[in-house]
C-alpha cells in the first residue's frame, strides 16, 4: 500500500509538473520538448531528486508515446500521398538524407565509437521533428505558403526513410548476423510495401470496419489495433514504431480526422513521458564533456538543412524568399532524434551517444523557431550587402578618359 502511494505521488507529480512546463513554453512561444528533456535529466540518474517507485511505469508510458507519435504521423498522409511524394520528390529525400545524415556518422567515427553509433548518430542529425516544424508553420502564418509542400514533402520521405531504417538500427543494436538482418529488413520492406498496396487499394473498406460514430468505440478499436500491431512488429523484429505507423497510413477519410481528434491528448501525453524517461536515463554529469561537439554538431547541421530546404524549393521553382524559409523551417531536430538515440541507450552500445544526443536535440530544438522565423531576413540583408558592395566598385575601362591626359590644373593654368 505504501509503494502504491510512493508511485501515484511521483506520477501524479510527473504530470503536474509536465503540465506547467507545457504552459510555460506556450507563453515562451517554443516548443515545450527542451523543458521535458531538463525535467528527465533533473529527476533521473544524478539528477537533484531521483524517481523510484514510478520509473518502470514511466518507461512503459514512454513506449507507448513513441508508438502514439508514429500513428499520429502515420495518419497525417493518405496511401496516394506518399506514393506521389516518392515519385516527384524523391531526389530531394536523397540530398536531405546525403547533407544530414553524413556529419553525425563522421562525428561519430572521429570519435573512435564505431560504425554502429555512427549509423545511429547518422539518424539522430538527419531527421526532422515533425512537430515542431509542424507547430512553427502554422504559429508563423505559413501554412499556405508556396514552399509549404516541399517542406511537408520532405518530412513525408523522412518519415517513409524511418520504415526502412527503424529495422536496419534494431537489428544493428541488437549484434544480430547480416543473414539475420538482412531477413529482418526484407520483412520490414514486405510488410510496408503490402500495407501501402492494401491501403491504396482497400483503404476505404479497412476504413469503414474501423468507422464508429461512438467516440469511445472509435479511440477503443484504433488504439487497440495499433498496440496489436505494433507488439505483432516488435516479435517480428521489426520496429513496433514502424508497425503504428503503417496502422495510421491504412485509415483515411472521417476514420483518419475522428482517429487524429481522439488520440492527439493521448499523444501529447505519452510524447511528453517519452522525453522525461529518456532524460531520467541521462546523468546531468555526463553531458558538459559531449557539450562542444554537440553544439559543433548543431551549427554543422542547421547549415546543412538550410541547403537542403533552399535546394528542395529552389528545384520546385519557388522564389529565393520561399528558399531560404523553407531552409531554416527545416532546422530542428526532437522526437525522432531522440527516439533513435533511446534505442542505442538501451542497447547500451555508447555511454557517450545519448548525452550528445540530449544536448544536440536541446540546442536545435530551441535554435529551430529561431531559424524559421529569421533565415530569410538575414540571408537577404547579406545578399543586399554584398550587391551594394559589388555596385560600389568602380569599373576601370580599358582606355583611359580624355580628362586622366591632362596635366594637373597647377601646371596648366586651367582654374577648376
């Protein structure tokens, strides 16, 4: 009975306390995951007030969070949808996966942490948080603007590129054979390309079974379906994230709108748990070491984003204005970075990744906002810089003017 009190006063405490920091970061105008991430990191392993009796909980509601923001991602984009993205957008996924994805894995290998952190950390500074790209469009007035869908076609390939790498990281994390994850990976590809067909071709049947006019039956079978699938994913050795997500592809129309109302409190909720876990599995201490090339890291990458925005819309023939905003709309990093980063914590492959993680994800998650709402203006007022500087440049001519032939006004007599 005792324990029992223990753990509803530390979760009870957790919530209350993640409540107030997600009012906090509303009046800041940011995204409320840094202030989660702190929180983790001040109740967790040498943290000011270390959490006992909720913490095997905290990590259930973690997993179940990770699962909840891949439904939720899943059921932003129809089966065409991303069928139309990978056939008209799918050289810029290829430069955004080439610029973002590269330093991590040099970093990592510089490091001396091997080739499987660096397949890691090479996830952790590719991906872009959905969310908080999402929040910052429509907090900017940009939701209709034309660089827009290239920025929304890019998160699209990125969340498509995590089916295909969720797989190829657990089976690395797991020190399972090439044979074995070779078999892993072909399952996963199987799997996602049948739901993609399935939901193109039947998506309204699937749909119309899951149908309910009854809110309760509704948020009951979706979320029941998407737990099934996903721990069916996970005994597969496929990524149970992957599982919800293909879940969320596969409903559409009302189904998809009902299930997005009813779930997004859910989600909130369990996202919000996922971030304190992995904080509370940080130990404040070890983060100062990984700091500099953490924020070396940061600065590295929020260039290289800002090139794949302006050379995504540049291509889609939007105006250099549009360019530069679709680039620094790019910029932040959060939940998938540090859903990939969690899984390497666990499989322990790294004392150093997830501490670099944690303040990678900080510095970008709050440098993002700033990106998007200020990339344009300075790019233009540097560009209107050097064009004043170039027209000040006097132009030399090949011959000499008539008025350089005479002699100085002293010697001829001529007042001036």
């Amino acid at each position: 009975m005792h324990s029992s009190a223990i753990f509803l006063i530390e979760f009870g405490a957790i919530i209350l306390g993640l409540g107030l920091l997600g009012r906090l970061a509303g009046r800041l105008r940011f995204s409320p995951i840094p202030l989660y991430l702190l929180a983790g990191l001040a109740f967790g392993e040498g943290g000011l007030l270390p959490l006992g009796a909720s913490e095997e909980f905290v990590a259930i509601g973690a997993e179940i969070g990770v699962i909840l923001l891949l439904l939720m991602l899943g059921l932003e984009y129809t089966a065409s949808d991303l069928v139309s993205n990978l056939k008209t957008q799918y050289p810029a996924g290829l430069v955004d996966m080439a610029l973002n994805a590269l330093p991590g894995a040099a970093l990592a290998l510089l490091l001396g942490w091997g080739p499987v952190a660096a397949v890691v950390l090479a996830g952790v500074t590719w991906i872009s948080s959905s969310g908080v790209i999402a929040k910052v469009l429509g907090d900017l007035g940009r939701l209709g603007n034309r660089e827009t869908p290239v920025i929304l076609s890019i998160l699209v390939l990125e969340d498509l590129a995590m089916a295909v790498y969720l797989p190829i990281i657990t089976a690395l994390l797991a020190g399972v054979s090439l044979a074995a994850g070779s078999v892993t990976l072909a399952i996963a590809l199987g799997v996602a390309g049948l739901v993609l067909f399935v939901a193109v071709r039947y998506g309204r049947v699937i749909s119309r079974f899951v149908s309910s006019d009854d809110p309760e039956k509704l948020l009951l079978v979706v979320l029941g379906l998407t737990l099934l699938v996903a721990g069916l994913a996970q005994q597969l050795q496929v990524s149970a994230a992957v599982g919800a997500f293909l879940v969320g592809i596969a409903l559409s129309g009302e189904v998809a709108e009902g299930a997005h109302n009813l779930l997004a409190p859910l989600r909130d909720l369990f996202a919000a748990v996922f971030f304190v876990f992995f904080g509370l599995h940080t130990d404040p201490q070890s983060i100062p070491p990984v700091i500099l090339p953490a924020f070396a890291l940061a600065v590295v990458t929020a260039l290289t984003k800002i090139a794949t925005g302006y050379w995504a819309a540049r291509r889609a023939g939007v105006s250099p204005k549009g360019r530069w905003r679709a680039g620094g709309t790019l910029v932040a990093r959060g939940e998938f970075s540090i859903v990939i980063a969690g899984l390497a914590v666990t499989a322990g492959i790294e004392p150093d990744l997830g501490p670099l993680a944690t303040a990678y994800v900080l510095v970008l998650v709050v440098l993002g906002p700033l990106t998007a709402r200020y990339t344009e203006p300075i790019a233009l007022a540097l560009t209107a810089r050097r064009t004043a500087k170039a027209d000040t440049v006097p132009v030399r001519s090949a011959t000499p003017p008539a008025a350089e032939t005479l002699k100085p006004a002293e010697d001829s007599g001529v007042e001036r």
